[in-house]
C-alpha cells in the first residue's frame, strides 16, 4: 500500500477519477437533454469545463511529481513546507475558486447550474441554492488550507 502513495503517477487516478465524473454527468444529461434538446449545448460545455477546469490541478501536480520536484502526494498537504510546486499546487486551486465564484456569482453561472441541475445528485435547481453550495465548498477548502498552514503534518511514507 505504502509504494502506491509513493508513486509519482498517483495523480493520472485523480485526472481519471475526474474524467470518471464526466462521463457520469454525460449519462445523467442525456436523458434530459432529449426532453429539452435547447439544453444540450449548455450541458456539453459544462461538461468540458469539468475536464479543463477540473483536470488543472491534477496537471499542475503532475508536474512536481514528475519531475521529482516533490517526494511524493503527502507532501501536498505540508504547505507550510515551502516547496514552490506544492504552494504552486495551492495558487492554482485558489486562483480556480476566484474565478468559479466570479463565475457563479457574476457571469450567470449559477443559473447555469441551476437550468442544467440534472448532471448532479441533490437539488440545485434554483440559483440561490447552487450559490449556497459553492460558497460552503469554498468556505470547506479555505478551512482545510488554513488547517493544513497552521499545523505542521509530518509527511508520511519518508520523504521519497
């Protein structure tokens, strides 16, 4: 068990587990948009925007490992440790939560989601509810980072 934690390559599960969620909110959309054919186009892009937007964390770890910058995937939860490519890591999905905010908040992302609720499970299908979540799963990632910054977790499995 401890070699896969090791591995450099452990991110290709997180891009897969990303692209894994694609392809279920294509079957859930499917169905919806033969109901509402005006939906359709809107269902494709927010699909794409899930493995763009979704993968780029995924991509921007996948170059510290790779390229041995960073021992391996426990070392992402040390930022405290100062390693450029695990702090890059960080900034890359705070720069990710500004812009869905702004998205959501100020670009019509919300009714977005919300005219096109039928890719997730639960019920987001007014804009004050997809609102809602994305502010409490903001507000759950900046209390883990702050959580992650303010103690001092040991890296597991050594440093290599």
């Amino acid at each position: 068990m401890e070699q896969i934690f090791k591995s450099p390559h452990l991110w290709l599960l997180f891009i897969f587990a990303t692209c894994a969620n694609a392809v279920c909110f294509r079957v859930r959309a499917r169905e919806h948009a033969r109901e509402h054919p005006e939906l359709a186009d809107g269902y494709a892009a927010l699909i794409r925007g899930w493995l763009l937007w979704g993968s780029l964390p995924w991509l921007v770890m996948a170059a510290g490992l790779e390229f041995g910058h960073v021992p391996n995937i426990w070392h992402y939860f040390r930022p405290r440790g100062g390693n450029p490519f695990v702090l890059a890591w960080y900034a890359c999905v705070v720069v990710l939560w500004i812009l869905g905010l702004y998205w959501v908040f100020r670009r019509g992302g919300a009714e977005m989601l919300a005219d096109h609720s039928r890719i997730f499970r639960g019920d987001l299908s007014s804009p004050g509810k997809v609102k809602l979540v994305c502010l409490l799963c903001v507000a759950a990632g900046v209390a883990a980072f702050l959580f992650l910054l303010l103690m001092d977790v040991p890296p597991l499995f050594g440093n290599g």
